[in-house]
C-alpha cells in the first residue's frame, strides 16, 4: 500500500471510497465544497494497486479569542473502503496526515469529532477542546495541540464555511 498527497485526477475514486464507507453521499458533497471553498490544507489517498482504498482530509479551521487567533486543521472526513477496514489503512492516514499537518507552518493543532477510542491513539483528547466554545461538546469532540496550551481558554471554533455551522 502506498500513501500519498491527493491529486485531482483521484476525485472520482475518492468519492466512491466516501460514499461506500458512509453509505451516503453527504461527505462526498462536504469535499467538494471545500475544495471549491480553497479549504483544504491537504488531501491524502492510500492505494492498493492503482486503486485508492482510503482517503483522509484536512482543512482550514480557526480558534479565536479576545487575545488570540490561531488556525488549526479539521480532520474529516476518514474513509476507508469497507472491505479494507480494519487493516490499518485509516490509522496510517491518520498518523501520515498528523506528520504533514505539523509540517504546515502556522497550524496549530487538528479538530476531530469521532470516536475517542479510535482517535484517542494518535493523541486527541476531549479534555483540550471542552474549554472552547464549539458547536459540539462531549466525548467525540477531541483536539491535538501541536504546542503545548496553545489552544486558548473560551476560544471560538470557526470551522470552514462548507460545514455549514456558522452562527
């Protein structure tokens, strides 16, 4: 399996890939528009043979406060074709995508909402987001600082446009 930075050429497969690992083409739509957006920080594909079999995103996201602006990334959407999860494909895009976004100068740390015991692993935690005022709260709401604090006591979440949870 190899791992790389998405293409344009790959589009058509990556929404196949999000599609069948959401059953749905909600996500696929959420791509789209953060591309056309110019929202993405970055893109990856994992692929097996020439085709891709998983596929991980992120983008532009802002934390704000009074004292303090930072940009971080938001990861979604993680997608990996049903018949390959559960081998590894998503944590290594996690992991790969992780080392990329620390390369980017002025990110920060990286946003998920997801399952704390997948994501928990590489490092994300709910208790570094549970300070920021965010449209979601709990468990599933998770962060990553790159730096240790960085994220701002009461800082707002601003998450790109395409989400649609602007207030």
């Amino acid at each position: 399996m190899e791992i790389r930075k998405e293409e344009i050429k790959d589009r058509a497969q990556v929404f196949q890939v999000v599609h069948d690992a959401f059953g749905k083409w909600d996500e696929c739509d959420l791509i789209k528009q953060l591309h056309l957006d110019n929202d993405v920080l970055l893109g990856l594909v994992a692929e097996e043979e020439g085709e891709i079999i998983g596929h991980i995103l992120f983008s532009i996201m802002e934390i704000t406060s009074p004292h303090l602006h930072i940009q971080t990334a938001s990861l979604a959407p993680l997608s990996v074709t049903p018949t390959y999860q559960g081998q590894g494909v998503g944590s290594q895009l996690v992991e790969l995508g992780i080392q990329a976004c620390r390369d980017i100068e002025d990110l920060s740390g990286i946003i998920v909402l997801g399952d704390p015991a997948y994501y928990s692993r590489f490092g994300f935690a709910s208790s570094l987001t549970e300070h920021l005022d965010a449209p979601f709260k709990g468990d599933v709401f998770m962060g990553l600082e790159f730096r240790k604090n960085i994220f701002p006591e009461n800082g707002k979440v601003i998450y790109s446009q395409a989400f649609g949870l602007q207030t």
